[in-house]
C-alpha cells in the first residue's frame, strides 16, 4: 500500500515518523516522508498513485480544506493525529473545537487519539464521525519510553559534563515571524472567527510571557554562576523561536549552550533533569522518568497550569538552585527509582499507553483496515524524483526574478522543515531497526531534500 506522511515540524515530528514509516516498510508498504506541496503535486500531476495520505492536523481553515479537497479528489484516503496534542489544556473541549470540523472530519477517514481525554471529547462533539475516530495512543509518545532509550542515547565519550535542559516555550517575544504576519495566519487559518476571544485573551498572555523570558533569563545567569563546576546548561529554543535572540540575551553567560539540533527527545533522555514552564516537554520528561521542574516567578492569569501541576514546581531562584542540585546530587539514585514509578491520573488520561502495542502499530492496523487494491498500485519513482527535481529549479529560478524585479527581496530559511541530513536520516532509521528488532531489509533513498522514500530492499 502507498502511504504518505506529511511532516510539517521536523524537530518534533520526524522522529516518530520514521518510526511510522519503518514499521510500515517492514509490513510491505512503500511510505513517503515529505512536506505537504510535494505530496499534494505528486498526487494531483499523477506522478503518485493513491494511497493513505497521513497529515498533522484537521484545523478547519480555508486553505486546508481545499488542499484535503485536491488529495481526495486524486483518490486517497486521509487520515490524522493532531501533533499540537492539546496536552496543556485540562479540558480538550476547546481544542476540539478550534483544530477539527465537522466538515474537515468528513474528509478524513481516521482521526487518532492521542489518549482518553481527546477521545472522549471528540466523539462526544462530533457523534456522527465517532465510528472514525480512533484511540491509538502516539507515536511520539511512543518514542518518550524508556523502552526507546537507547535509540535517543549519547555517546558518553562525547557528552563531556552532566547538563539540565531548559526547554523554552514563549514563542511571542522570541517567533521567528512577525506580529503581523501571526496576526495574518490565524485569520486565513479561521482561528479568530471559531474562538472570538482570542484576541482579547491574546495580549494579556503575550505581555505576561515577555515578562517571563526576562525571568528565565536571570534564572539560567543565575543558575550559571552557582553551578558552573558541576554542569552545564542546554537552553533548547522552541522550534519556532529565533535562536538569535537568545544568543544576544545570553551572550557571554558560561556554561550555557543554545542548540536547536535534532528531536528534543534527544535532550531530554541525555539530561539529569527538565526545566521548563507550561510546555508539553514536562510530559515528555515524566513518560522518560525524568526529573521535571516547572520555574514559577510570578503567577500568571493565562498561562496553562498543567504542565506546572504535573511537575515540581519552584518560585524563587534560591529553591530553584537548590532543587536542581538535589536533583543533580541524588540523578543517579533518582533516575533508578523512576524506572517503576506510575504516572499521574491526568498523565495517564492524557496519553494512553499501551504496554503490549506500540501506538504506532496500532495506526498501521488502521491504515491497513482502509486498505485496498486502488491504494496499492505501484509508483513510478523515477518520475516523481525528476518531478522533485522540476520543483526545486522552479524554485531556485522564481527566487532569481523576485530578487531581479525587487534588489530588497530575501528568500526566508524553511525553520519549520530544514533539508534532511541523509547520514542523519540513516542513522536513526538504523537505530530504530536495531531498537524495534526488525528483521527485513528497509531501504531509504533521499528523492530530494525534504523528501524520504521508505520500502523493503
């Protein structure tokens, strides 16, 4: 069967789409790991066959509506798992309401679940698509469980000095795009026709989060100049926050390293401990049995209090350093006696967990329910590839004229999807192999730069 996966945020998604690709390769089925446009031309210009085309989100936009509409049309099934999870919210209701439709669900033929509390809260909205829906579990919280643990491990020899993570998630002083061009998203995206209080809401939280990085960063000088001599601070900027920003707040602070590389499950199985505030990495932490501390400087009115609640929670710099040095002193004792420690209910309603199945076996079992011959018929790779080819020097050629009709014109970095790293790619498609224990031989060929195909040898 063909099966196309669109990967929208490759830090935090490329990970757990391998690991849907490979397992899916290894059951006979030929994946694509791309971008949207790719898929979507490959499809409507018929260089693609169809097939379960897999996407990140069912938000009931203008514009996503109308590409789901083209690749339906082509004769594919869509299917779906909301990667911005809604895991801050203690209530999922809202959510629902703002990232699905009861026409975008109509367009899809599965929607998976990420656990009990988006479930239930989805097929209680939208009855008439309950029989669609699906509780999986995900395959990024598959990746979040000790049993992955030696795909995210270090090389010791390389990983000089123990470190925390702080896991940065203010995006609204530090986003790579303007106010505008935000402002401008959420109204072609409907965000501000389905939630009429956003903005009203909107400023109060933007103004409260300014405040917040400047707190964060006297805490991490602070933590700098106490700490130095035991370990080290990684600072992993949200994927959407400009790395150069933080570089001038924290220019010339030691021991502080700012990195944007890879998944940040990486970093979070690496560490000794987690710092953040309201961000989903404190579930992250808690699934890899990790120590995760939430800083709370001041309390705010509209910041979620979840990911806060779920963690160790600290409000002064001098309990903050002192309870990451206890954390530090006792990593080992604590990293041992995490291994069995159960989750917290909310947790546990929040991201189901299968301990016999992974989540992303599971969604293969559904794709492989909606399965058949229309969605197996084999592709002509080597016309899709010059296709890719094709695209890539339309583009190259169309920056050329807008730079030549306008001296001013600079061509933005895709900071949501770099181009892949091939030996990056194989490595980790290795490391899962070895991790899942597959057998079969699963071949990789970069078609273009963001552009994966998975099958069997």
């Amino acid at each position: 069967m063909n099966i196309y996966i669109h990967c929208e945020v490759s830090s935090r998604e490329l990970d757990s789409k391998l690991l849907l690709a490979i397992l899916a390769a290894s059951r006979g089925h030929q994946v694509i790991v791309s971008d949207q446009e790719s898929i979507i031309k490959g499809l409507v210009r018929k260089f693609l066959f169809p097939g379960i085309f897999h996407t990140k989100s069912l938000t009931p936009g203008k514009l996503k509506i109308e590409k789901h509409k083209r690749i339906t049309s082509t004769g594919c099934k869509i299917t779906s798992i909301d990667e911005e999870a809604g895991l801050v919210d203690y209530k999922y209701d809202k959510f629902a309401k703002l990232r699905y439709s009861t026409q975008t669900l109509r367009q899809a033929s599965a929607v998976f679940t990420w656990g009990p509390n988006d479930y239930g809260s989805l097929k209680k909205i939208y009855p008439n698509s309950s029989n669609k829906i699906h509780m999986t579990g995900s395959p990024r919280a598959d990746l979040w469980q000790p049993f992955f643990y030696e795909y995210w491990k270090t090389n010791k020899k390389n990983q000089k000095k123990p470190y925390l993570l702080v896991s940065s998630n203010f995006m609204s002083g530090m986003h790579i795009k303007s106010l505008y061009e935000r402002m401008k998203q959420f109204e072609v995206g409907g965000y501000l026709k389905r939630d009429p209080e956003l903005l009203k809401v909107m400023w109060p939280r933007e103004s409260e989060k300014c405040k917040l990085i400047a707190l964060f960063i006297d805490a991490i000088k602070y933590l700098s100049s106490k700490n130095r001599k035991k370990y080290k601070i990684i600072l992993r900027p949200h994927p959407t926050e400009n790395t150069n920003l933080w570089k001038i707040f924290l220019n010339g602070v030691p021991n502080v390293e700012i990195i944007k590389d890879d998944s940040i499950s990486y970093w979070v199985n690496n560490s000794f401990a987690v710092m953040h505030h309201c961000c989903t990495t404190a579930f992250e932490g808690i699934l890899a049995r990790k120590p995760v501390i939430s800083y709370v400087p001041f309390n705010s009115k509209h910041t979620k209090k979840l990911p806060s609640n779920i963690s160790l929670k600290v409000k002064s710099l001098k309990k903050l350093s002192k309870t990451i040095n206890t954390i530090f002193s006792q990593s080992k004792l604590i990293n041992q006696r995490n291994r069995n420690k159960s989750f917290p209910k909310i947790v546990r309603n929040k991201i189901y967990i299968d301990k016999k199945e992974l989540a992303a076996g599971k969604i293969i079992n559904e794709w492989e329910k909606l399965g058949d011959e229309n969605l197996s018929r084999s592709n002509n790779w080597f016309l899709f590839k010059l296709s890719l080819k094709i695209m890539k020097l339309n583009g190259i050629l169309g920056g050329f004229f807008k730079k030549f009709i306008n001296n001013n014109f600079q061509k933005r970095e895709n900071f949501k999807f770099p181009k892949f790293n091939e030996k990056s790619v194989n490595e980790k498609i290795s490391k899962l192999q070895k991790v899942l224990d597959i057998s079969e031989q699963i071949d990789c060929k970069l078609l273009s730069d963001r552009t994966l195909l998975i099958k069997q040898k």
